[in-house]
C-alpha cells in the first residue's frame, strides 16, 4: 500500500474502504472456517470472523456519528489495494495461496489504520488499537501458513501419507458442517 497516496483520500473515503476490508475478511475468515476441520482450526478463525464484525461494525458507527448514516461509499481508485473476494480451498496449493492473500489484505488494513491514526488524531486511538488487532491476524496468518506449508512440503518430500492425514484432517473440501452456524445478521 502506498501511503503517500492515502492523503488524496478524505476520511469518509477511507472508512468506507476500511468498512468494506472488514466485510471482505469477514468473508473469507467464514469461509476458511466451514473448509476447515478440526475444532482448534474452525476455532482459531471463527475469531478471527468475529474480530472481523466487530471491527466492521465498530467503523460503521464512526461513519454514522461523523456523517449522519451508515451508508458509506468504497471509492473507485487503483491507488487502493483491490479486497480479495475469491479464494480457493479446494487443495493444500490453494489454501496457501489463500492464506499469502489473506496476509497481504491484513499488512495493508494494519498499514492503513496506522495511517488514520496518524492523519485523523481525534479517532487516533480507535484507529492505532484496529492496526495492532491486524498485526496480530497478520502475525497468527504467518504461523498457520508456516504449519500448513512444512506438511506440504513434507508431502512433496515423500511422507504422502503423513501429509496427506495432516490434510485431510485440517480441511474437508466438502460441504461438511459441524453444526455451527455463523451469526450472519449482525
């Protein structure tokens, strides 16, 4: 994320691309925890989809008290990183894969709210305590990433079977459910 080209963007602005970030997430957090299996991995990033909502839910009153509403507007620029929206978990390449975006999209919100912190000194605060929660995902993304990547590359070392365990124990690329139900309404 080029900060440099944050200062052309108002405060509205910035929330709304923050409030959407979240939303993306969010998203993805709820999709990686239904692929998984596991009830310490599920666990793991069903938090993570309720860091996401709270810190949604948290800009989204920001943007009310500040302008009235909570209808907030992502704008249209390519000097933003794009919010990945489509992941992959159909095969241990691909969740990696996943998992690097997933890194990206939290070192850009933890560079951006670092940013509003500093620009915005008023919500300075609120937004310096969102960049260190995203330094946190970023950081729990790295170690999961390190985890799922030596089993891969075990597997392609030779311990298919060990690797191939490991995988099938850590997601089912299904539609398998444990019985619990994201709260989607909030």
């Amino acid at each position: 994320m080029n900060e440099d080209k944050l200062d052309e963007f108002s405060l509205k602005e910035l929330i709304g691309y923050s409030i959407e970030a979240e939303k993306s997430a969010q998203k993805f957090y709820e999709d990686f925890s239904k692929a998984a299996i596991g009830v310490l991995v599920k666990e793991r990033f069903r938090g993570l989809v309720r860091d996401e909502k709270v810190h949604k839910d948290r800009l989204l009153d920001l943007h009310e008290e500040l302008f009235g509403d909570k209808d907030y507007v992502v704008p249209d620029s390519d000097d933003l990183p794009p919010h990945e929206t489509s992941y992959d978990f159909t095969g241990a390449r691909n969740v990696l894969d996943s998992l690097e975006k997933a890194m990206e999209n939290e070192s850009n919100a933890k560079t951006l709210y670092e940013y509003m912190g500093e620009r915005f000194e008023e919500y300075s605060s609120f937004f310096k305590y969102l960049a260190l929660m995203e330094k946190g995902h970023y950081e729990s993304l790295v170690e999961e990433k390190k985890l799922m990547e030596g089993e891969y590359e075990e597997g392609k070392k030779g311990d298919q079977e060990g690797s191939q365990d490991f995988w099938e124990r850590m997601f089912d690329f299904s539609t398998q459910t444990d019985g619990f139900e994201l709260d989607k309404g909030r």
